[in-house]
C-alpha cells in the first residue's frame, strides 16, 4: 500500500462522524425530529449501525452533536468572512445579510426542531440548552466584531442582540413560505437605523 | 325545565367544539405535535369520540382549526385594549410588553409546534400557510393601531414589521429557556428606537 492511500484509523473515525452528522441535519431539516432515526442516518451516511451505535448510543446524543457540530463550522466561516468585509453602511447591511443566510440554511431548520423537540423531552433539553446559550453567545461576539462596534457604548449590546432576535424571528417566518422579498426591505431599513443608533 | 337551563343545540355545540379547541391547544403547548393525540383531546376535552371525529375528522383539522381559533380570540383580545392605552413613549413600551405577553404565552408555543409540523407535512403545511399569512396580517394592523403609527411615511411598515419579527425571534428564544430578564432589556432599549425613528 502507498503513503498516500494509507488513511490511518483516527482520521477514518473522524470522517466517519462527520458523515453521521452532516446526514443528521439533513434529515432533521428534510424529515423533521420525528421522522429521523437512527436508521435512517446510519443508511444515509453509509456507515454500520454498529459504528454508529459505538459513537452515539442513542438518537438525542447524534442529533445534539450533529446541530453543535455543523452550528460551530459555520461560526468559524462566519468569523473568518469578517476580515473581507467593507466599511461603512454597506459592512451593516452586509453582515445583515451574512447573518440571515446563516439562519435560512437548512442548519437553522435542523436546529429549530431540535429546539422545539426540546420544549417537551427533559433529557433532550437538558443537552440543548446549554448548547444554544453557547451558541448564543458565540454569534453574539462574531456578530459584535463584525459590526465593528464598541459594546461599552449604552444600548449597543442591547441594539445587537436584537439584531439577532429579529433575523432568528425572520428565520421562523421563512420556514413555510418564502419571505425573502419581505426580509430584504426589512433587513435594508434596519441597517439604516443600525447606522443611525450605533454612532 | 325552566327557561333559563334550556340550553340551545347550537350553544351546546358552540361550546363543546371550544372545549375541543382549547384542550387541542393546551395538549399541543405541554406535549408537542407528535404528543397530541386526538383521543387525547377527546378525553381532556370530555367529549365522546363520535362527536369530536364528526366536527373534526382528522387531527390536522383539529390543530389547525385550534390555533386559528385561540390566535383570533387573542387579536380581539389585543385590538380591545388598544383604547386603554396612554400616550407618547409609555405607549410605545406598553404595546411592546403586550405583544412580548402575546407571544411568550402558550398559544404561541401551540403554534410553534404547528408550524414546525408544517414544515415536514405537505397537507398540514397547505391549511398552516394561508391562515399564518391571514393571522400576520391581521397581527401587524393591530399592532399599527395600538402604536399610533402612521404607515405611509417611509420606513413606518419596515418598523413595525422589524418589531414584529423582533418579538417572534423573543418568543423563539423563550422556549426552552427563561428568557425574560433579557427581553426586558431588548425590549426597552427597542421602545426607545421607535420612539426616535417613528417620530
């Protein structure tokens, strides 16, 4: 065998995971909490039902790693974008933008039945909720940096925060019907207030 | 029988068909979608299944027919209290808690629930996404007149659909975890934004 085909074992694990739990949240947000099971995703992923036992013995432990998992990679796409963006009134409506793509995405989706699974399964929301105040708290730095905005100001957390509220609330709204025309002008006058309040 | 315990077929109807809606909706908010059982609703409800199956044949009638109903009661609810209210920035705050309360209460979590079915159930989703679109509409006119707004001036509807989605991503955030500390704050700071950009 060559150096090159040798793949040793721990990066097979690793891919192996990462194949579980992209094919989670894809289920999650084609099928909903109810109709993902572990046999479905093990199928999707193409990986035994014993392997998959051995990494996540039961179908709360993959669907919370799978949202943490895919939640933190696009968190860190998040915070690398900032560097490349503009300044001014375009970088508001820009990371605006940014952050309403973010919440659109099937991650979202995934996530939100995660999120309301939770509201009525003690276990499930015992392992969720930590994890959303963290996340919570993860998109609120990203989104104070990309910004560009000084949190020692009165009001600016409070004026970010409710930023982030009013794409997560933009984000439900989208869930049935397409509300993209609707969330573009809302998103375009926001960043003009945005403008105005964090002077 | 005297007159007054002669109770009407249709009053007598009239009211079991409420019984069914609010047990509906209550078994939605405590168990989620997948919880709600129509044998469930018949029993909380004290009604024979023969009734509650001529009524409401299926259980996607039931759940839509249940947060339609509660969510109209509500906006009555909201539009009546809209003459109680006082003037200049205590307004503002004032409509704002009112409609925090609207949405943190458990017919939204009834809702929630609804809709997130929705996204996975084709049928559920044709009867879901009209009556949203018709309870969105009526929400965002009630809410114009509770602020006193005048929404021909530019950038007035952008607002008031902002706090709306604003207060549903609240709402969202709620769920699993209480929120309301934070709220408060968002919702104060936000009160004040109004006040400056709908002058």
């Amino acid at each position: 065998m060559s150096q090159a085909t040798r793949v040793p074992q721990e990066e097979r694990t690793r891919a192996m995971r990462a194949r579980l739990l992209d094919a989670t949240v894809e289920l999650l947000a084609e099928r909903g909490f109810a109709g993902t099971s572990t046999t479905l995703v093990s199928q999707r992923a193409g990986v035994s039902r014993g392997a998959q036992l051995h990494h996540f013995p039961a179908k709360n432990d993959l669907v919370v790693a799978a949202v943490e998992h895919i939640t933190e990679a696009r968190g860190e796409a998040l915070k690398e974008a900032a560097g490349a963006l503009s300044e001014g009134g375009r970088r508001t409506r820009h990371v605006l933008a940014m952050l309403a793509e973010q919440v659109t995405s099937p991650v979202f989706a995934a996530a939100l039945e995660l999120w309301v699974a939770a509201r009525t399964d003690e276990q499930l929301a015992a392992a969720v909720g930590p994890l959303e105040q963290r996340i919570g708290r993860e998109l609120h730095r990203a989104t104070v940096e990309l910004l560009d905005v000084d949190e020692s100001k009165p009001g600016v957390r409070e004026l970010v925060q409710a930023t982030l509220d009013l794409v997560r609330g933009l984000a439900l709204a989208d869930t049935i019907t397409d509300d993209a025309a609707r969330r573009e002008r809302i998103l375009d006058h926001w960043a003009e207030v945005l403008e105005r309040e964090l002077q």
